[in-house]
C-alpha cells in the first residue's frame, strides 16, 4: 500500500509504536485534499519514528478496514485510528468502529470538540475580515447523531465566548437549521450596515464548503485545514488512544 507517510530519511525499521491511522471523510477536491493530507505529513515530520498512514471512510481509497488489517498484518504494535472528523457520527460509531474491531486496533476520539478548534476559527474569521457590526453563523456539515449536534453546539459556544456576541449555527445536512436558513435568520437580526459571516467548521474544502459558499452569506471564512494546531490535536487524540 502507498499510504504511508514518513519523514525524509526515515526508513520502515525507524518505526516504532502503533500506527497511527489518519482517516478522514475523503473527498473528489484537489485542495480539500491536500488540506487533509497536511495534517498527516505535519505528524509525520512532527515524530519522525511514528508510522503514519492514511485512510478513508468514502470517496477516497484505501478504505479504514483495509489500512488497519495491512498494519495489524506487519510487524507494528497495534494500530490507533484517529477519526480526521469534528465529531461523533455515523462513520466513527459505524465504519470506524467495524474497521477496529479485531485485536490490536483502537479508535481514538475525534478532533472536535476542542478550545483549539475555536482558536483556528477565530483566527479564520479575523483573516476574512469580521467586523465589529457582522454576524456570525457557524456552518457545520451535520449529522443525524445527537451528540455531533451537541458537540457543534460547544464548538458555537465557544466561539460566541471568544468573539463576545451570539453565533448562530447552520448544517450542510443532517440537522436543522440548514446554512442558507441559519444565513437568512443572521441577516433579519444584522444591524444597518452589518454583514454576515460565515466560520467554516469543516476540516477542508469540498462539498460541504462548495455549499457553504454559495448560502447567500456576504463572506465565508476558509476551513480549519491547513494548521499545525490540527496536528497536535491529532497527536493528543493518538496518545490519549495508547
């Protein structure tokens, strides 16, 4: 498999630990994912004797199952999957679970929530200009799970608490409200001259920023990835596994 990524000048006898199995939603956009692999050569470069490989529940191959039996089938100690997701949901508590369930493997807890995720937030919407009359909402992906929504919630309490004003939150799926209803209500309650903007809390660009784009928001903020915090997100949620 040609998944697996070292440090320069880091051969496979180099290697030591679990392996460390980055799985993300995977997605057809060239940027979303080169966004996602970052994080991955970031830990990579980051613990150059932690074999580092790539995964994915959809889209993209290797699928998760595959990666996890190949490095159970080698000579590493184990295997942690870490889920490249903002929160609980069908692929962690469905795909994830079936691809660890065998001796040896584990699954880690998603990225979010996290207070560093709200960091990158912040520092995303500073980035894209937000003024002190905007609006925010918090666009999401979304998922029918209750504690994904739950977890959203944190993440918009968060950034409400560090923005010191409401965040409204909108879902490309899954939930309600959805980004375009969440835009229109931030828009009605907007003072004169006010915009609205929109935090993008998706990992990458693809499908659910193409649609976030086009919510009818006056600026939308790019995603979380790429960011060096991310990696040490990830690392943590890896060490916490092992």
């Amino acid at each position: 498999m040609t998944n697996a990524l070292h440090a320069r000048g880091t051969t496979p006898g180099d290697l030591d630990g679990p392996v460390l199995v980055g799985c993300s939603h995977g997605t057809d956009d060239a940027d979303g994912r080169a966004a996602v692999r970052s994080i991955l050569t970031g830990i990579a470069a980051y613990r150059p004797h932690l074999d580092v490989r790539e995964a994915f529940v959809d889209v993209q191959e290797p699928e998760v199952a595959d990666v996890v039996s190949h490095a159970l089938d080698s000579d590493a100690s184990g295997a942690v999957v870490v889920p490249l997701l903002l929160s609980v949901g069908f692929h962690v508590k469905v795909d994830i679970a079936a691809a660890v369930d065998q001796p040896g493997a584990t699954a880690a807890a998603p990225l979010g929530p996290d207070p560093r995720l709200v960091d990158i937030l912040v520092d995303r919407l500073e980035t894209a200009g937000l003024g002190p009359d905007d609006s925010v909402v918090l666009a999401a992906a979304g998922s029918t799970d209750p504690a994904a929504a739950l977890a959203v919630e944190s993440v918009a309490a968060g950034l409400a608490d560090r923005l010191e004003q409401p965040v409204t939150i909108g879902y490309g799926a899954g939930a309600e409200p959805r980004v375009p209803a969440a835009v229109a209500a931030a828009r009605a309650d907007a003072p004169p001259g006010g915009r609205v903007v929109v935090a993008s809390y998706l990992l990458a660009p693809g499908y659910f920023y193409d649609r976030v784009r086009e919510a009818g928001a006056d600026v939308v903020a790019a995603p979380l990835a790429p960011d060096e915090r991310l990696v040490h997100i990830v690392l943590d949620r890896y060490d916490a596994a092992t």
